[in-house]
C-alpha cells in the first residue's frame, strides 16, 4: 500500500511538472521569428522584447527613384550601415518606409 502511494504521488508530479513545461514551450500569439537582412533585425509595426537602446535616427533625405518599398528600404538599411555600423536592428516607424530607429541590444 506505501508503495503504491508513493508511485502515485511520484506520477503525479511528474506530470504535474510536465505539464507546466510544455505550457511554457507553447508561443504567444504576439511572438514571431524576426527576419534579418544583412545582418539586421528588421521590425515594422513591431518592437523586440529584450531590451534595447537607440542609437538613432535614420530619415529617407532627398529624391529617391521611384519610392518603392523596395527602394525606400535599401536606402533606409545602406544609411543605418553607414551611420549605425554596430547596430543589431533596424526599427521601421511607418508604412512608408522613409524613417527607421537603428538599435543594439543590451547585453
């Protein structure tokens, strides 16, 4: 009768402890796998979790070809290259793709 008590009370944690363990494995509906373009995490309409600082600002200046997202893009992640070489990502501000935060996270 000990035994079996005691075997019941082990299943039971066991579970219990497992249970909990594949609820933490399971994603939010907010979290996502961040893409990455030369080298950079890229964020529109979004932030990173971990905690970052801004290095600064980087704005679309002058006239660009055809003002494309493509386009609009590439000059927004060649300035931050420029600008911000030691950033870890690029925060995009709006749908227009013509201002973007660069970031490095903290360790």
């Amino acid at each position: 009768m000990k035994k079996l008590m005691i075997t019941a009370t082990l299943t039971a944690f066991f579970y219990a402890n497992y249970a909990q363990t594949t609820e933490q494995k399971q994603p939010h509906n907010s979290h996502a796998i961040v893409n990455q373009e030369e080298g950079y995490y890229i964020f529109m309409f979004s932030r990173p979790q971990k905690q970052y600082e801004v290095l600064g600002s980087i704005e679309k200046e002058g006239i660009v070809w055809s003002g494309k997202p493509k386009e609009m893009f590439k000059t927004i992640l060649n300035r931050t290259k420029k600008k911000y070489p030691k950033a870890d990502g690029i925060i995009f501000k709006g749908v227009a793709m013509d201002q973007a935060e660069a970031i490095k996270f903290r360790e």
